[in-house]
C-alpha cells in the first residue's frame, strides 16, 4: 500500500517514513510546500493529511489532487508518532 503523508514536523519525516515501513507501506512525506504537489504526490492509495500542522494553501492543493484521481483523505489532527501509528492501524485492519 502507498501513503502520502502531507503536513507534520520536519524532524520527525524519518520517523514517519519508519512507521509506514512498519506497517508494509510505502510513504511519501510532504511538511512543506516546495512547488507544486500535484507533480510530486503520485498516485496513491491512501492520502493522510495532519490538519494541525499544515497550511491551509498546501491542503487545498492535496484535496484537490486527491479528488481529481478519487484518492481517499484521511485527516488526523494531531501530528505525532502516535496518531500515525493509530492510523495506520485502523487502515490496515479495514484492507
């Protein structure tokens, strides 16, 4: 399964990266907005967007992206280990 992970702290991209690879995902990660997303997010399974830590510019663009190839959002709103892992949890029992 691959996630796109949009918002989040800059420090904590690694270990983003090492929890999705613990639940047998492949994860990009976005905390910024560096260009445009739209040529750079893919086309994933799953688009995880952290609500708390995010831009309101660069969730726009996600949603949008996310519509336009019909991409389930999910919003978590605290961008901790934890909430990701949580997540991830509940999205890997419903697959």
């Amino acid at each position: 399964m691959s996630i796109v992970i949009v918002g989040g702290n800059e420090r904590m991209e690694c270990k983003y990266l090492d929890i999705c690879k613990s639940y047998g995902c492949r994860a990009k990660v976005f905390t910024k907005e560096n260009g445009s997303l739209k040529r750079k997010m893919g086309c994933p399974d799953m688009l995880i967007l952290f609500t708390g830590t995010v831009s309101h510019k660069m969730v726009i663009s996600a949603e949008q992206e996310a519509k336009r190839n019909n991409i389930p959002i999910l919003r978590v709103h605290t961008s901790s280990a934890a909430a990701l892992s949580g997540a991830l949890s509940n999205l890997c029992m419903e697959v």
